[in-house]
C-alpha cells in the first residue's frame, strides 16, 4: 500500500525523513507506463484513495510507488501541487485487519 498526505498537510515529524527517502528505490526506470502514470495521478488528486488491481506481476506495486514519487516531487506552484507524505506500506503477511491497522500506523509514525 501506498499513503500519500494532501498538500498542508502536517503527517511528518522534524524528524521523519523526506518522502522520497520512505519509498522503495529500483535501479531501473518504469517503461511504457507513462500512459497509466498520468491517469493514476490525476485520479490520486480527483479522489484520494484508489486501489489497483490485476495480475500479480503485472506492476501494480511498481506503478504506485513511481507515481507517489512524482506527487511528492511535482513542481510547487505547477499545475498539480506536491504532495508533503508518501509512504510505503508493506502488507506481505498481513492477517488481519488490525495487523493491516498497526502497519500503517507504524509506516506513518502515528503510534
């Protein structure tokens, strides 16, 4: 899972590290994504929370993380405003919805 905080937003503490450093690093570039790219951040803006489904394999975690990375890096004062948080949240083993609770509670420094 990917959370991303509304501009304004105060999520990080003044010791949190800067969003781009809470999301997984690939040492590749996404390719031929571009398309769905867009349209995920613009539907991110339109209704803040999405969920993205498909084959496993398909890129779906991939994707997320790449366009949570642009929202917190967009231009400030471009068409679209930046992003303050993104954080990435693994739920590999998951069991239950509290421990799905206390993950991301954990991810935002919240608890």
């Amino acid at each position: 899972a990917v959370h991303v905080a509304a501009p304004g937003a105060s999520a990080q503490t003044p010791s949190s590290p800067p969003a781009a450093q809470r999301l997984p690093h690939y040492l590749t570039r996404l390719v031929g994504a571009d398309r769905q790219g867009a349209r995920l951040r613009t539907q991110v803006h339109e209704h803040r929370l999405l969920t993205l489904l498909g084959a496993g394999g398909s890129g779906k975690t991939r994707l997320a993380i790449e366009v949570a990375r642009a929202l917190v890096q967009a231009v400030p004062g471009g068409s679209t405003p930046a992003f303050e948080l993104a954080v990435f949240v693994p739920l590999v083993g998951a069991i239950s919805a509290t421990d799905l609770l206390d993950r991301i509670a954990l991810a935002l420094r919240v608890k």
